[in-house]
C-alpha cells in the first residue's frame, strides 16, 4: 500500500482517531501521508481491516474477498 492508497483509506477519519489507533505523534501520520517515510505492514493490515473490513489482512489470502462489518460481523 502507497501513501496514495493509505490516504484513500482513510479519507473521513480524523487524525486524532487514526493517532490514537495506530500508537502514532501526529507528525508520523502527516509523513506517512505525504509518502515521506513508509508505511509499516503493520499499520496498512490494521487500517484495511479496520476500514474496509478485509479479512485477509490479518487472516491471509485465503480470506480474499471476506469482510467484516462496522458491527464485527
């Protein structure tokens, strides 16, 4: 995932959320942002499991194509 992609991801999510969840200072979600510094793997399967649901991003490629809902399901 490239800053570009990251930043699709989490468009409508407040930095201060994004901060909290990720364990990060502001200034490393703006470089992370800005494609200056890159992202760790870590953080992308976090953020495609927590805002697009994707299974896979945790659980391998065997789950393509599965997601989860706001509600865990």
């Amino acid at each position: 995932m490239d800053s570009v992609e990251f930043c699709d991801l989490v468009a409508c999510v407040p930095s201060s959320d994004l901060c909290a969840l990720f364990g990060v200072e502001p200034r490393t979600l703006r470089r992370w942002k800005s494609g200056t510094i890159p992202i760790p793997v870590a953080i992308q399967n976090l953020a495609k499991l927590r805002y697009a649901g994707d299974a896979s991003a945790l659980l391998g490629q065997d789950w393509g194509g599965f997601r989860f809902g706001q509600d865990g399901k």
